[in-house]
C-alpha cells in the first residue's frame, strides 16, 4: 500500500487512522483525531533492551545489591516502593506550578552524593534553573544541566556519559528530527519516550519523565506512555501549601502509599508524622454539628481525618449532593441507607460533604463515619469530640467489618481519643468500644454518649 503523506492519531489513545474519525473506536474519545505529517514508514527508532545472545535461565540472573537506592527524600520513597530501581523510568504528573520541577530538583540533589546526575530542561533556560536551586539552597555544583530536548542528541548524550539519574523536564518538549510533527505531537512523545525509556533501560540509568495533565487532571499524551514507563506518580495539591503525591502504576511496589509534603520558600518537606495532619485542632469541650472523625488506611500509614457534613432545606423541592473529597454517589447510598433504616429524612436536603484538608479518600471504613456526620448536621446534635468511628454500611442498614482495627484504634489513642464506634469489639483495645450492628442502633448510642 502506498505510504500516505498525513494521518490522524488520537491524541488520548494514540491510535492512528488514515482519515479523520469524530470518535476514536479504541477508548471512545470524541474530537481527539489530529493530523500529522508522515515521512516515512518509520516514525521513530525502538530501541531494544538486550540481555544476552541467548535466552539464560531466572536462576542466572544476577542482582545488583545496590539495585535499588533511595532518593534521600523519605515521603517520594515511600511512594516508589523503598527507592528508585536502577534502569526504571518514571512519570511524574501535575498541574503547572504545582512543584514538579523543584522536587526533581531537590531529588536529584540527594541522589547526586556518589552519583552523576542531569537535569535535562526543555521549558526553562539554564539561569532561571540556576536562579530556583540557589532559591532552594542546592548545592550547584553537584547537578549538571543541558537544554537540547532533541533526542538523537540526547541519545548520544547519555551513552557517552552514562549518568545515574536523568530527568526530563518535561515530556512534551521532546522532538525527534526523523518525525515532521512539532514536539508535544503523539508522535514525537510516542516515539521519543520508547527511545529513551528503552536506552535507559540498557544503560541502568534512573529516568524522571515530567508530564502536563488535562484539565481533567490526567496526564496529557497518549495512553501507551503511561504502559511504558515503570511507575506513573501523580502530585496533587489539597491545600494551601500542603502537597500529595501518590502511585497510579507501580512495577516495584504498592499503589496503597502516598506522600505528604508541604511547600515552602526552601522547597518541598516531607511531613515525618501525618497521622493528625488532617485534624483540625479545636478549643472547647464540643464539636460543630456534622463533624466525625475517623481513621483511614494509605498502604502501610493510619491517617485520623475529620469528614464534615452540611444540609440545607433544598430548593424547588430538588435535592443535590456536593462531594469532591468522597465519591458522590457513596454520599447518595449513604443517605438513601440513613433515610430507609434510621428515619434520618434527607430527600428534602442538599448535602454537602468534604474532607477537612482537601484528602479524597474512597476506602469502605468512611461510610459510617459518613453516616454519623449527615445525621448529626441534620439534627443538630454534636458528636463526641474523644469518639471515632468506622464501618461499612450494607444496603440492609447493617455495620460490617472493617479490617486493621487494632491499627486504626492505636493511632487515635495516641491523638487523644478515648471512644470508639465500631462493627465488632476488638481484644485488648486501648479505647472504650461500643459495638453496634445497625445503624440505627449506631445513632442511639451517639445520642446516649
């Protein structure tokens, strides 16, 4: 078949049509085809990862013991597993401004000690790197930089001096002279990251590929990146100052674990302890009406995080929930479970829901906190301040269990409370249970404390 002079590629999926389509078939996006130069058959190089001249045996293999090393920075660490592996490549993502760029500066401060590091800037140019490392008090000398994005030169670049880290900044400033498509095209960030990633791969070198997100908030590129790289890092911001990062793909670790961060003039600071990090810190003896707190599960950390309920007689007899922190339709379950086995009557209400601290959390233990939060806003009455609580709501209006209990109940002992409201008592619990099987029976016991 003769060669065609353009083609449309789906710039969320990176499918490729011979002529333009209103809907890509593969991941159903509308208005996403976009016309691209074609200049041969080829549209970049792959490179190879090569082990041997033959296949060898898993029992042959030998493993470096400095494999993995850490980054220096404890809260990115814990998101990647224990460290960073030797020949990995990872995505990170964000809204611009977030701190992207002064993370991967301060990372590759840590990791240059007993390593060659290179920060790799298509978007800033060398003074203004330099003006943000004395901004953050780097040591200068120890990060080297280079402002070509070009990947045949960066290809010759790293063969030749083989440093130990390399970050990209950022991912759509590549470009590849064999590709007639500006940079930041499907083409060029397909074929430029499957050079790199795979070169990068033969030379044990450590990549950071910095990303754009839509104003979706994923990752701007096709999807095939986020298949090619090892791990894809996500840094969000959820309050003033206040930074997450967490793992959306992990080869060499749990996606369960994030970070926490909080951005100052020197830079980001891993915050060491954050369990009470998302309370808020209250005077008196009594909480606000539609306050509850309780205790979440992130991988291997207990967070106590405070969930705040408001209602409001709805308007037009038309009753709407606004929840970004907790999933919109688990608020609505939540309440239809209230309405149908409790007689807490919110059809007439709007519902507003947030976590204090601006976490999303989506993990099954929030329901019932949930549930005391909405009934406490609509009737008035406040919570124990000492109390917290966690259960699953079934839609017969049970308590179910949760699991880590003992985890959950140590952690808000150690922040001061003294009560806790759950599915089924523990051994040895440090707090005053009192175990409850339905939710009505959850709210007698609210209002008799």
């Amino acid at each position: 078949m003769k060669e065609k002079d353009v083609h449309y590629v789906c710039s969320q999926c990176g499918r490729i049509e011979t002529k333009w389509l209103g809907r890509c078939p593969d991941c159903g996006s509308w208005n996403t085809f976009e016309e691209e130069a074609v200049k041969s058959s080829s549209d970049g190089k792959r490179a190879v990862i090569s082990t041997a001249t033959k296949p060898i045996s898993l029992k042959d293999v030998e493993i470096d013991p400095l494999f993995r090393y850490e980054t220096g920075i404890s809260e990115l660490d814990r998101v990647l597993g224990g460290g960073v592996m030797r020949g990995s490549s990872i995505l990170l993502g964000g809204e611009p401004g977030i701190g992207k760029s002064t993370l991967m500066l301060q990372v590759l401060e840590k990791c240059s000690v007993g390593r060659s590091v290179l920060y790799v800037s298509g978007e800033e140019s060398p003074s203004q790197v330099k003006l943000r490392a004395e901004r953050l008090e780097l040591t200068l000398s120890k990060i080297d930089i280079f402002c070509d994005t070009r990947v045949e030169v960066l290809e010759k670049l790293l063969a030749s001096a083989k440093p130990d880290v390399v970050v990209i900044d950022s991912l759509q400033t590549l470009s590849s002279e064999e590709i007639p498509s500006p940079a930041g095209s499907v083409n060029q960030i397909r074929a430029c990251s499957t050079l790199l990633v795979g070169l990068c791969k033969q030379l044990g070198i450590s990549l950071f590929l910095i990303g754009h997100v839509t104003k979706e908030g994923v990752l701007a590129g096709p999807k095939v990146i986020e298949h090619l790289v090892d791990t894809v890092v996500y840094f969000e911001q959820v309050g003033s100052g206040v930074r997450l990062i967490r793992a959306a793909k992990n080869r060499f670790g749990s996606v369960d674990e994030i970070g926490i961060f909080s951005m100052h003039e020197k830079g980001l600071t891993p915050v060491p302890n954050p369990s009470s990090f998302f309370i808020t810190d209250r005077s008196g003896t009594t909480l606000p009406p539609g306050i509850a707190y309780t205790a979440v599960i992130e991988g291997s950390r207990t967070f106590l995080v405070e969930i705040q309920a408001l209602t409001t007689a709805a308007k037009n007899g038309y009753s709407r929930i606004y929840s970004d922190r907790i999933d919109a339709g688990r608020v609505t379950r939540v309440a239809a479970i209230l309405e149908r086995h409790a007689s807490v009557r919110l059809g007439e209400q709007d519902i507003y829901v947030n976590v204090a601290g601006g976490m999303k959390i989506s993990e099954v233990s929030i329901e019932l906190p949930l549930a005391l939060a909405l009934w406490s806003a609509l009737s008035g009455k406040s919570l124990p301040k000492a109390l917290i609580s966690f259960g699953e709501l079934s839609l017969a209006g049970e308590v179910r269990s949760v699991g880590f209990v003992e985890k959950r109940e140590k952690a808000a002992k150690e922040l001061g409370f003294k009560r806790s409201l759950l599915p089924r008592s523990g051994v040895n619990s440090p707090l005053v249970e009192h175990p409850c099987s339905t939710i009505r029976q959850a709210l007698d016991i609210c209002s008799s404390l």
